[in-house]
C-alpha cells in the first residue's frame, strides 16, 4: 500500500486513493490524537471516504479546497498538552525529492508533525495532493513555492549604494552572488492557474541552463572514460516537468550519480574511481559510505557530494531565470500569499550535507532586513536545527524590529533526512508553532474569501499589530485543523469582527 502512496508514475488521485485506503485501516488516527479506539478507527474511514472525493476532485483541478467532516477530529480543547512539531519546508517529486505529496504527507503524520507544508522550486503543481493527502490524515497543511530572485535589477546595482553592495555578496544562497532564495507560502487554492502562469518562464529557463550544464557534466563523465547520460531520459524523464514540476541541479546530480555508479560500479571501486578518476577528497566517513554495497541511499549520497564538491566545476549562473525580489513579493502579495526571505546564515556543518562551512548574511543582517522591508517582503523562514541559538535569537530580535513574521521548516529533499523539528517542542519556540497554525487559517480561510488572508488589506483583523493577529488567526487555525470545523463558520465569525 506505502509503495502506491509513493509511485512516481501514478497519478495524484491514485495515490491518494492509496492513502484514502491506508487511513481507512482499523486503528489510524489522524494526526493530534492521543488514542486511536474503535470509534476513533471509525471516524477515520469516515474521514478517508469523504476526504479521497474531495482530494480526487481537487487534485484534477490543481486547485480546489479538500473537504474534511467535522465528525473526523475531536475539540481542540481535548488536547490541551500536546507537544507541537511541524514542518514547512517538504519538497516533494514536483522539484526534487524521495517522496509524492501523498508520501510526504504521510512521513509527516509517521513522525507525529501536526502541520505539513510543501514549497516546491519553481512549482506549486504538487499543492492540491498535499491539501488532500493532510485532509486525509488530519494534518494541517500549508502549501506554497520555493524561488530564486535578483535582490536589484542590474540598473539597480549599477547605481550604487545598498544595491551594489548586495549585489556583490553572497547572501543566503550558496551559489550566486546577488541572488537570493525566497518562499511564497499560504498560497490560496484558487491562485494555482495565476502561479502557474508566473512560474512558467522560469521552469523553461531552468530547464534550458540545465540542460548546457548537462552537456558539460557529461564532458567530465567522458574524460573520466564513462559513458553519459541522456538528458531527455535520465534528467527530464525523472522530473514532473511535463506535469508542472521543476528541472532541478539535483535532477542533473542524480542522472550524474547513477552514471558514476554504472561506471565504476559499487563498493570499494566506486570510491576509488571517484577519487582518481574525478579528484575528489573523500573524508574516512564518506568513503565507507559510498563504498558500502549495500547502500539503499547511494545514489542520494553521492549526489550531495557532487553538489557540495563537484558542482562549481559544471555550473552555469542563472541570469533570466529569476525574477527580481520586488516583483515576486508584488506577485504573492497580489494573490494573497506570504513572500518570506529564507534565512541562512553562516554555516558551520550542514545538516543535509550538501552545503560547506561557509559566511553568509549575519554580517549584514540589519541592513539586509531593512532592505527586504523596503523590497516588500511579509515573513522570514528559517530552519532551526541549522542555526544556533544566538542565531535565532538574533533574527527573532529583527523580525519583531521590521514586523516579519516568522515561518519554521526544515529541508526535505532525501531519504536520510527527518521530518521531524524537535527544537519547536521548546517553550521558546512556541510562537513559531502559532505561526505555522495561522498560515493553516491563512490558506484556508483566503480560499474561502481573500479579504481573511492574514495581510489583506480588507481583513477586519487588519488593524492589530501582527502579533496580536498571528494569536487570533492559530486558534482559527486549530479550530479548522483539530475541531475539524467549516472554513466557512470561521469565516464567517471573523469577518463579523469577533472570534472567540
């Protein structure tokens, strides 16, 4: 059944036919239940019924809200301890990833997250299966996109200043001076044509410089006496770019990773040939990793040392492919999405293994949150097991300077990697887990009606300080995602002012 739920090749409405099935089982219970009884296996089904109808008629639709009975979920108040933990950073098979939406919820509701949340690169095709794969386990769900933009325009740089400034250094994106990564989150269902539309020119000119950049890999599989690759096949044809998703560097990596394999071949000739054959320094602990035979991750591991080694020698700067900051915060804001600045920092040891110990934009931090402020930015998103306490500390202290909200999540790409954010357990870290419980309000309440979107405008709520509403907009949040009640009765009751 799991391996339905994760079959790249099936489509959105069978894997969630999949997961309808798995949440039918006697004994699930969806996500936030201490218990799981016979009543609770009971409404469960219930749920999955109802739920894969609507996932199914949401996923074809790539855009509509799933439904969910109230029957299915019990009051918040039943669970006045529960310990929170999410995460709002899953990639799924849309950009690169081990796991379909559906899957990827379900790792979430296996690890005991109550919120999932998906940020593809450059693609938001997979949002409508995540909706409905969290519908279906009792998850809130969060969807949005991943991008890289251009801080200024040349024009911009060229005139001096603050813009030059950022244009020369690396900010938080360890591959391109100039150019940031960014999220736009809490997108409303009814916006996915709109981000499709905005998307699609940068998902061709990805598509085109990966494909120069796998002319030169393949150059260095040559020299090397290996056979290459084949673009179509084995870099495009592992992708989702026929059905929305992204041509990625990972993509590439991957096809270069099964090449080596195939060449080389596994165990200690692998290792070896990597190390005279391409040069590469591998550390005692890697070497017996990618030396192991038996290795289920292999071609995972080998891709996060070519990315984190090998990469620069092949890469090619994006240049048309991004968009300038200004306008994809213009484009979120103008569907009722929250554009967010993805804080790095300086780096000492990444837990992906992908990124080296490396200076980002903790030098400069309050400069560059004065400059995202005035770009038009709404939110930073960090990830907390990366950075360090005084870290965090210190952009929470900016975030409450500029008003940003703050958004949680941690980097789901590859099997090794946990869902799981044990650090948001912490009492210090419960005003990220009301953030993450505001953008399930969010999202679904600006899907039911745009002026309830958290920075609307028009939000009857618009006039208290963004704490104040974060605080109102996670109850609303907990109401739709553990009470299980209407969008619409929420709606409703805020849009008359008052929700208590």
């Amino acid at each position: 059944m799991h391996e339905a739920i994760n079959d790249f090749a099936a489509s959105p409405e069978e894997r969630l036919a999949a997961l309808a099935a798995f949440a039918s089982a006697p004994g699930f219970a969806p996500a936030g239940r201490a218990t799981a009884g016979a009543g609770a296996a009971a409404d469960a089904g219930a749920a999955a019924k109802a739920g894969a109808a609507a996932a199914k008629a949401g996923a074809a639709a790539n855009g509509s809200a799933a439904g969910r009975p109230a029957a299915a979920f019990p009051s918040a108040a039943a669970f006045p301890s529960a310990a929170e933990e999410s995460n709002n950073h899953i990639h799924t098979i849309y950009s690169f990833s081990p796991y379909a939406p559906a899957a990827a919820a379900l790792g979430a509701w296996k690890a005991g997250l109550t919120v999932a949340g998906s940020v593809d690169h450059d693609s938001l095709a997979g949002a409508a299966e995540m909706r409905a794969a969290c519908a279906l386990l009792g998850l809130g769900a969060v969807t949005g996109f991943e991008i890289r933009a251009y801080m200024h325009s040349p024009a911009e740089a060229a005139a001096g200043g603050a813009a030059a400034a950022f244009a020369s250094r690396k900010i938080n994106n360890p591959d391109s001076a100039g150019i940031i990564y960014m999220t736009v989150q809490g997108v409303p269902a009814q916006a996915a044509g709109e981000v499709a539309e905005f998307l699609a020119p940068v998902r061709e000119r990805r598509l085109a410089r990966t494909a120069a950049m796998a002319g030169r890999a393949n150059g260095i599989l040559k020299r090397a006496g290996l056979a290459p690759f084949d673009f179509e096949r084995d870099v495009v044809g592992r992708s989702k770019f026929a059905q929305g998703g992204t041509v990625t560097e990972r993509h590439l990596l991957a096809a270069m990773a099964e090449a080596l394999i195939a060449g080389f071949g596994r165990g200690e000739a692998l290792a070896a040939g990597l190390e005279s054959k391409l040069g590469l320094a591998l550390k005692a602990k890697t070497r017996a990793t990618l030396s192991d035979p038996a290795n289920p991750y292999l071609v995972y591991d080998l891709l996060g040392i070519l990315k984190a080694e090998f990469l620069p020698s092949f890469f090619i700067q994006p240049t048309d492919e991004c968009v300038l900051a200004r306008d994809a915060c213009a484009f979120a804001r103008s569907i009722g999405a929250i554009p967010a600045y993805a804080y790095l920092g300086d780096v000492g040891e990444s837990p992906t293994g992908d990124k080296k110990a490396e200076k980002f934009e903790d030098d400069f931090l309050p400069e560059l949150f004065a400059e995202l402020k005035d770009i038009g930015f709404l939110a930073v998103t960090y990830m907390p097991p990366r950075n360090t306490a005084a870290q965090l500390a210190r952009v929470r202290e900016l975030c409450r300077e500029f008003s940003f909200m703050e958004i949680s999540g941690v980097d789901i790409n590859q099997p090794r990697q946990s869902f799981n954010c044990p650090e948001l357990r912490r009492p210090e870290f419960a005003h990220l887990n009301a953030a993450t419980w505001a953008m399930v309000a969010h999202e679904a309440l600006s899907t039911a009606n745009p002026d309830l979107g958290l920075f609307a405008e028009a939000n009857p709520h618009a006039a208290l300080d963004l704490e104040e509403r974060i605080a109102l907009y996670a109850k609303a949040g907990l109401d739709l995602g553990r009470a299980g009640l209407d969008p619409r009765e929420v709606a409703d009751r805020l849009l008359k002012g008052r929700y208590e």
